[in-house]
C-alpha cells in the first residue's frame, strides 16, 4: 500500500526567513518602495552601513539596532540603542523599518 505525500511542501528558504528575524507586517507595502537589503556576512555591507556614530559593531535586536561601540562610550549621547542606521556611502540615514538583513 502506497501512501504519497502531498506534492506541495512549505518552501524552507521562507521559513528560514521568518524565523531569523520577526518582520513587521504593518506598513510593510509602504516600506517595500525603500526596502534595503543589508547582508551581515558582507564586509562591504558591514563598512557601508553603519550606527549613527559611525561605528560598524552593531548588531539586529528585536526591532531596532544595538552598537556595541556606542555601549563602550560613556558619554555617548544618543545611547548603544537606535532605530536608523547610516549609510556612509551616500550619508543617509536609513529607518530600521526599511532595513532587510539577509
Ligand atoms: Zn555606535
């Protein structure tokens, strides 16, 4: 007795996605026009874009970003915790909700 499997099968890469990190769904359309795409395992990414000090140790937390370089600077002003990041190639500053890390 053959019992087949149903053909069609959750796509992995998609769910691989949504567990890496929780996407706000609300705005996201609007969002989707600015959408940039950061790879973390890309130097050329990681020099690129940067927190709004212009460190490169940041790190994703649940929908924001945290500097590590900024928690090291007692007098940081604006704290190791932001919601935009720099890009220091055209020296705009990014929202967070606009940022897709890959
Ligand atoms: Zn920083």
């Amino acid at each position: 007795m053959s019992h087949e499997p149903p053909s069609t099968r959750p796509a992995s890469e998609s769910e691989a996605k949504a567990e890496a990190g929780t996407i706000a769904t609300d705005g996201s359309a609007e969002a989707d026009v600015h959408r940039v795409r950061i790879d973390q395992d890309d130097e050329l990414d990681r020099m690129r874009y940067r927190c709004p000090n212009n460190h490169t140790r940041w790190v994703p937390t649940n929908n924001h970003l945290y500097c590590h370089s900024c928690a090291d600077l007692a007098d940081a002003c604006e704290g190791p915790e932001y919601y935009e990041l720099l890009d220091v190639k055209t020296s705009e500053r990014i929202a967070w909700s606009r940022v897709v890390l890959e």
